[in-house]
C-alpha cells in the first residue's frame, strides 16, 4: 500500500462516540480514534497512516480529565478521518469477491466485539488472553485474530477494514519510495522500510538496507549453527553479526561496535527474512528452536517491591561433571538452586552442589544470597565482586515448590520458626505460581549449552536423539564443579544486567530514569520503596543461623576437620584452645561448606568461637568445595590405591629382575683384595684412575678406544704415565729415607 496523506474533516462541538478522533497539536498532529466510550472514561488507539494498522497496539484507557486536558491545553479537535480509498472500492460493490471474506473475518471476531464493550474484558489481563483462546477454539491463528481485532478498531469500527490490507514490499525488493508515481523505478530512491530505533536520536538514523547478499548470510549462519546442535534465533542472530555481518560490512559494524551506529539489522528483521526464505532437512527443523509466546499475563504473580517476595526452586542441571584423567569417570550432574526476586527479576543466589537434594543444601543457597561475593567466589576463581553482584536483603515471604527438601520440617522449622521467614509453598500441580524462577532456570540451562561448555545438552534424554546427545556430553564433560560455577555465575551476572520487558512496563523506573535491568531495579526499590514487608531479625543473625552444623574434633589448641586445622582467631577460641586437652574431644562447629575457610563454635558469650583455616588446609583446598571434595573422595582413593599398586608392582619386578640377572658368587674365584691402608698419594691416585673411568665410560671414549689396534711402538700417552709413575716412585722412596 502506497503512502495516502491523511485527510482529517473536522466537526463541531460533540460530546465523544466510538468511531470519532481526536486530532491533538496543530504543527505535527496526532490522531485518537476512540474505541469505547464509558461513563468515566474513554478507550482509544493513536492512529497515524494506514500502513502502520499492521502495528497498532490494544485500546488504552484515557479519564476524562485526561481528554479534557488535551482539548483545553493542547488545541484537541474533535472530527473523521476519511477512509482509504481501497476500502470506499470495496464498498461500492457490496456484491464481489470481498464480501465472502468480510463476513468470514466478521463472524471470527464477533464474539471478541461484544466481550470488548465490557471494560473490564480490555484490561491488559484479559484483552490478549480472550484473543488467545478464541483463536485456540477456531484453530486460527493468534496473530492473524489479534491483528484482525485491533484494525477493526483502527479503522473506527467499519467491517469494511476486515479486508486483508494490500501487501507491503517483498524481502529484499525494493522499498517506498518518497518520489512521485511518474518516475521511474531506477530513479526513485531507496528506503529503510519500519519505524526507527529508538535510540535514533543518539546514535542517528538506521538507514542500512537489506539486499539478497545479507539473506543469503542469514540463511548459511542458521544452518551452520543448525549443524552444530540446536540453536535459538536469539544467538544465531549474535552469531551473524558479529561474523557474517563484519566481513560483509566493516564500516557498518564497527560504528555499531563504537557505539555509533544503531543496531544495523534487528533480531526481528533476522527473524522475518529467514523464516521467509527458509527451507531446512528434517535434521535441522529439529535443531531450530522457538518459544511459544505467553498467552497474556494473568498478574497472579505479583509483589509490592523488591526484598518482600522471593521464588527458590532447585533442578537438575543438564551438564556432566568428570574427572581430569585418562580414562573419565562421571563424577555426576549438579544440582542447581536458585533465588530470585519477584518484583525487580534479580537473581540473589545460585548455588551448584553435587549432593541429594536436602534442608542442608538449600541452607547454603539461602547463605549464599546474603554474603559477600567478592569473599565468597574469589577461591574459586570466579570473576566477581559484590559490585556487580551485590549482597541480597533478606525476605519477608520466601515461595517454593513442594519438593521435598521444601516440605521438609526441617525448613518449616528453620525459616519460619528461627528466621521468622513466611513460607508459601504452592498448591500441588501449580508450577505457574513461581513463573518467574521457572523460566530463569530454563534460561540458565538454554544459555549454557549455548556457551558450548563441555558437557552440556539442550534437551532432557527421553528419545535416542536426546539419549545420543546427552551420551555425547557425557563423554566431552568439564573436569570440575568450579567450571560449570563459574559458567552459570557468567550468566547470571549478564541476566542481572540485562534489561528485562517487564521492567520496561514498570512506569515508577521509567519516571526515576533508572535502566530496566534487574540490578537497578533491585537496588533502587530497596532504597527508594517504602511501606514494604520486612523480616524481624538483623543481618547478622541470619548469616549465623543459616551455617551449616557438623561435627569436628579439638586437641591441643587446634580444631581438626574434615582432616584439616583451624586456628583460633577472636578471644572466645583463645579460651577453648587453650582449655583442649592433648586427646582429641568431639565438638559441634558450623560452617558453610561452600566457603570453608572458617567456622564457629556457638558459646554462651554474644561472639561465637572463630577458627579459621591453616594456610596449608587452605592450599590444600584450593578452588574445590567440601562437597565437591566429598563427591571426589572415592576417586581420590581410588588413583592414590591405584598409583601406590603400580609403584609397587615396579619394584618387585626390579627385584625379580635382578635376582635372576645375578650371577651366584664363587669365593675361590674371587680376586683377593688388598686391605692395606693406601697412602694418601696412592689413594687420590686411585680415585682419579676410577673417575676418569668413568667420565669415559659416560662419554663413549672407552668403547672406542677398545678398538684402536695395538702398536709396536709406545703412544705418548704410555710414556708420559710411565713418566709419571717413575717419578711417583722416586718420591716414595726418599720418604722412606727420611
């Protein structure tokens, strides 16, 4: 459909009917056309051309103070917009082929009119869903309904505007033109088709355009990445950008890296020209894949601010953990919890453990969430710090599911008899009450095997492709618990740091001028959100009752465990120590095992008993946890039984070897040795005879020498020792002179 300007016919003073628009401003006027009209208030959509039908947005409520304002202050107009001319052609032939398909797209959306003049049915909760489940019953399309619905609105109610709207350009032809009809297609020039981005105004127009070279990149970085395993839009559209894109269009892409340029080619644009052109095999359909879109929010989920609501859950991560040596041994695959806030959408704690699920292991993810990072992940060479990950507040509501470690009375206990924490677990088959966890660790497993981190699998193995595929990482897994740590602590700082479309609808964010990412939002609604719930019980005594309990030993100033010593480092653990005994007492210490660098003592006195780790045990540990140590414990026992079994075959060989290389000794054919004490002379004499032997015998000298044949005549060699014994003799025996 070509460009047709407006064409606005003014009327005079009425009171407001569905149909009817509102021009706004005289110098660059902007259009609503109401769509319902109730006692206190208005809907309506803003309408511009009628090429931008195909992106409008649902009804909005405007108060009636807020049209009155907008009549008073800004020279509001009531009157018509005339229709475009294609649908006034199909009115005058009420008996065409258009008529069939007008009545067919009316009684589609009949139902969903009437159920609009309630306006209850046009809130934001209920409007997309309605769409959604008529289009379920018909077996329609959602898009093509909801489309439908909103330019019957668009266009003021007329049937007339169920007619399909006549296509826009192809992909890859050419765009609109700004000339006029007469010129010619060569000499009319071309034109980024859509609205522009909206960081235009910072970084300058888009006005890159797509030819057939740029799809044809698309469609080979799909399927190479098709190739490889499965693949999201998302990460395929990174993957050409940053490949296929920057070979093509240097210039382009390095003012879009400088901050520059605006994004050249949208995800959304990637997504439209290859579905467009795509044709895959059966294996690579398989691989690409899509998620469905949420059908409407239901705003079941909800929370007054930051810190007051958190959702915690725990799964299988899909990774394979093994051993670094010849022959790998599965260690297993990690169990990953999670916390996260349900009003700003940020992460407060990840914890990977290799244990069975358990009190004591959400214990640690709740320890996690409320202490320094910096402390916490440095040992295990993790990069980050409580600034780009900051401490958590702790909650007033904490929401699982009914798991097991959940539901345990050991954790009804703790959280909400000792930390005063409420506790709502959700009703059976009810996952959608913590959505929002639900769909962070379905994002966590998706971006980890699109990290291609060792060991990694997109889907749960039930079918042999899944089956192969999982076997596949098993045999290419990580060697450590810190790796795959430290991949998801990647991710979750860059989730952290992302903006998120919810956020984006949180007008108090916009109207503070803080960025949507989950980390702004949290930190500024913690300062900034009044009137929110608030746990009873200070920081401090949090992190204390949430260390894990267990069992250790103290003998001569000392605490040993898990075979390792902790030294007294406050006045309380100078006075067990000093009171322990030579034999080792069993004593009650708490400690987390993700961070076993210290642990403490519970004592009457206010401060507990600190101890903290020897700079051997510490070197010892190095970057692995307890439990991971715990999980490698039969390994390590078995390489060192292994090791010591091969060390010792090695030496009974040798033995056997020599003993049968031995020749057994005939005393009567042995040379006698002469035991007289040598002169000091004769003996530094005979020392340099055997070195020299030696040193020949290392360098080959000696064997050549074997074969030089004898001569009649002395060599110099011979006669210069001889010299030298002469004279030795002389010496000798004017010593015994004297």
């Amino acid at each position: 459909m070509s460009k047709i300007p407006i064409e606005f016919e003014k009327v005079g003073n009425i009171t407001p009917t569905e149909g009817l628009v509102l021009r706004v401003g005289n110098q660059q006027p902007k259009y609503l056309r109401v769509t319902h009209v109730f006692t206190s208030c208005i809907y309506g959509i803003w309408v511009t051309t009628p090429q931008q039908a195909r992106s409008a947005r649902r009804p909005k409520r405007i108060s009636s103070n807020e049209v009155t304002h907008l009549i008073e202050n800004n020279g509001g107009q009531w009157g018509k917009l005339r229709l475009p001319y294609q649908f006034i052609g199909i009115g005058k032939f009420r008996k065409n082929d258009h008529t069939e398909a007008i009545e067919a797209a009316w009684n589609l959306i009949e139902p969903l009119v009437y159920a609009f003049k309630n306006e209850e049915n046009l809130s934001s909760a209920h409007f997309t869903s309605l769409i959604r489940n008529r289009s379920e019953t018909l077996g329609v399309n959602f898009l093509t309904l909801y489309r439908l619905v909103l330019r019957y609105y668009y266009f003021g109610g007329t049937r007339l505007a169920l007619i399909s709207l006549p296509p826009g350009a192809k992909p890859a032809a050419r765009a609109y033109s700004l000339g006029e009809k007469n010129e010619s297609p060569s000499t009319q020039p071309s034109m980024r088709r859509g609205r522009q981005p909206a960081l235009a105004s910072e970084l300058g127009r888009n006005n890159f355009i797509i030819d057939d070279d740029d799809i044809s990149d698309m469609l080979a970085c799909l399927k190479g990445s098709l190739r490889k395993g499965p693949a999201f839009f998302t990460e395929v559209h990174q993957e050409y950008l940053s490949t296929y894109f920057r070979r093509r269009h240097p210039d382009t892409f390095s003012q879009y890296i400088d901050n520059r340029y605006p994004e050249p080619i949208t995800l959304r644009q990637f997504r439209y020209y290859v579905n467009e052109n795509l044709q895959l095999t059966d294996d690579l359909a398989r691989n690409l894949r899509k998620y469905e879109r949420n059908p409407g929010r239901t705003g079941s989920v909800r929370a007054a601010g930051p810190g007051e609501v958190y959702e915690i859950d725990a799964t299988g991560g899909r990774i394979f953990l093994v051993t670094d040596e010849e022959n790998p041994v599965t260690v297993g695959k990690p169990i990953i919890y999670l916390i996260i806030d349900r009003w700003s959408r940020f992460v407060v704690s990840v914890y990977l453990s290799l244990r069975p699920p358990s009190w004591s292991e959400v214990q640690y993810a709740l320890l996690i969430a409320f202490t320094s990072r910096t402390k916490r992940f440095a040992s295990m060479g993790v990069d980050i710090d409580d600034e780009r990950w900051p401490i958590g507040r702790f909650p007033s509501t904490l929401c699982p599911d009914r798991g097991s470690d959940f539901m345990s009375r050991s954790m009804e206990k703790v959280v909400t008899d000792d930390l005063r924490i409420e506790l709502t677990p959700l009703p059976p088959l009810c996952p959608d009450g913590k959505a929002i966890v639900e769909r962070t660790i379905r994002e966590i497993k998706r971006r980890m095997f699109m990290s291609k981190l060792k060991g990694t699998y997109a889907d749960r193995p039930l079918d042999p492709p899944t089956k192969r595929e999982a076997k596949k990482a098993q045999a290419t897994a990580v060697n450590s618990l810190a790796d795959a740590y430290r991949a998801v602590i990647e991710i979750i700082d860059d989730h952290n740091n992302r903006p998120h479309s919810a956020l984006r609808r949180r007008r108090t964010l916009a109207r503070a001028g803080v960025p949507p990412t989950p980390k702004e939002a949290y930190l500024w609604g913690l300062k900034n959100i009044t009137g929110l719930r608030t746990p009873p019980l200070a920081d401090g005594d949090y992190r204390r009752l949430l260390l894990g309990i267990d069992d250790a030993s103290i003998a001569k100033g000392v605490i040993r465990y898990c075979s390792r010593l902790y030294y007294p480092v406050n006045e309380p653990a100078q006075e067990l120590a000093f009171r322990s005994a030579a034999r080792p007492k069993r004593v009650e210490v708490r400690i987390d095992r993700t961070d076993p660098s210290e642990l403490f003592i519970e004592t009457s006195a206010p401060e507990w008993a600190h101890f903290s780790l020897g700079v051997g045990g510490a070197g010892e540990l190095m970057s692995l946890t307890l439990d991971e140590e715990a999980a490698l414990a039969d390994q390590t026992a078995l390489a060192f039984a292994r090791a010591d079994h091969e060390s010792k075959i090695q030496r009974i060989r040798k033995k056997v070897a020599d003993v049968a290389k031995t020749p057994k000794k005939n005393l009567n054919a042995m040379p006698t040795v002469n035991r007289d004490k040598l002169s000091q002379i004769d003996l530094s004499l005979a020392r340099q005879h055997e070195t020299t032997k030696m040193k020949e015998a290392l360098s080959g000298k000696s064997a050549a020498r074997d074969h030089v044949p004898a001569t009649s005549e002395p060599t110099w060699e011979a006669l210069e020792e001889q010299e030298r014994l002469q004279n030795l003799e002389i010496i000798r025996k004017n010593r015994g002179r004297e």
